[in-house]
C-alpha cells in the first residue's frame, strides 16, 4: 500500500520569522517603557529649566531662589553661564580701571575666581586694606549683589617666613588678609554675613613655583571665588539652624 505524503506548506514555514520578531518587539516596547518609568521625567522642572537656558543664551539672567527644590535640576549649566557674563562685566571694567594685570579672572570647577595680587590691597606683611583698594572691591560687590552664590574669600601668601609681631605666621596674615576683605563688604554693603566666608591658605596653595621674585608677587594674593550653586547649597547657612531650631 503506497503511502500518502504530506505536502510541504512553503507559505507557512516563510511566515514563522514573523513570531521572532513580534516577540523583539514585544521585549523593546517593555524595555523602553521600565526606562521611562525608572527616569521619573518632571515636566514642570524641565520646562523652567529650558525658559532658564533661553534665557542665559540670550544674555539674561537666570534667576535661582535660595531653598528652593529647583535649584539642584540642571544648576550647574545655568549658573556656568550666569558666572561667565559676571566674568565678562567684571573684565571689561577692570581694563578700563587700568587694573587688568593686578586682577585676573578665570572660571574654574568651583566657580568665578577673582584674583587679586597683594599690591592691589595690602602693602607688604600687612593686612590693612589700602585706601585705592575701593574701586576693585566696589567692582567686584557690583558683580555678586542680589545672586544667591555664596562668596569666599581667600588669603595667599609665598613660601618667605614673615617676621612681624603682629602675625607670628603666613596662616595669620593670610587669615586676616582675607577676614579684611570680608569685612569691608558687610561694612560698607547691605549684604548678608552668611553669604561670605574668609579663608587663608599661607604659602600652600600657590600658583606659581615660588623660585623667582615676580611668581612670589603672584602668589601673593587674595582670591574672591563665586562658587557655583552646587558648591552653595552645601555651605552652611544661618537658615538652616532657624529652621532646625524651630523643629
């Protein structure tokens, strides 16, 4: 008895990719749909963000209030750019004050930094402010008044022992070199005392070798450092503790 052969279905063996590839897109549509859920896009956030960055790009301000939870989403962009037009303001009327090669500015990973070499200030080992200082630090308060940025002053000296009475160290006269400083802004500015911190550093942080007499003049100085709002939001603040203190 002959047996009966089954035909070959060509139809249905070139149609079976077709499950293959419904089941890839099945697990992609999955995939993408978990990676949406897990970035937790804030539609609100991002759209302050974008009038923000519209508005640095234009050579606006864009305008963070303190404490607030929108300051951490996209900061560090906006601030870049608000700390590179105070750069440019702050150039462009040095130059024209004749100061441009007693201060300096760059932007650096902590902010602004404004250097200011020790003739500009200070005579030598003191830390008394000199009369013709004003116009500098005038700039300068002009740059930072109503930003939210934190400011900290930095006293530098070189590498040379000091033999005074009065600062028995280069951590002293650094210290009050940049304590001065501080305290001519709240004197003669309305500013608030907790936005300003005063550091010195002595001779160990210098930015020249401390081999020749003008890299020595170099390293004497006092840096005025706008920091970005990351650095800021971890700065202590009097607010803070009021808030603590009402718990």
């Amino acid at each position: 008895m002959a047996r009966s052969r089954r035909k070959f279905d060509s139809t249905e063996n070139n149609e079976r990719w077709l499950l293959t590839y419904a089941d890839l897109i099945t697990l992609l549509l999955a995939f993408f749909i978990v990676m949406y859920a897990m970035s937790q896009v804030d539609a609100k956030k991002f759209g302050k963000i974008t009038e923000a960055l519209s508005g640095v790009l234009k050579g606006g301000k864009s305008i963070i209030n303190k404490g607030s939870a929108d300051q951490i989403v996209g900061k560090g962009i906006l601030n870049l750019g608000d700390l590179n037009i105070i750069q440019k303001q702050l150039k462009k009327k040095f130059d024209i004050l004749g100061k441009n090669k007693e201060v300096q500015t760059e932007i650096t990973e902590r902010g602004l930094v404004v250097h200011i070499m020790e003739s500009a200030l200070f005579k030598e080992g003191s830390a008394d402010l000199l009369s013709k200082t004003t116009d500098i630090l005038d700039i300068i308060y002009e740059g930072i008044q109503g930003r939210p940025n934190h400011v900290r002053i930095e006293g530098h000296t070189d590498d040379r022992d000091i033999q005074s009475a009065v600062y028995p160290s280069n951590w002293e006269l650094s210290t009050a070199r940049a304590t001065s400083v501080v305290r001519y802004f709240i004197e003669n500015y309305d500013i608030s005392a907790d936005k300003l911190s005063a550091l010195g550093y002595s001779e160990f942080r210098p930015i020249k070798p401390n081999n020749t007499i003008e890299n020595r003049a170099k390293n004497r100085r006092v840096d005025i450092v706008i920091l970005t709002m990351d650095l800021t939001l971890k700065e202590p603040s009097s607010q803070l503790y009021d808030l603590a203190s009402n718990r």
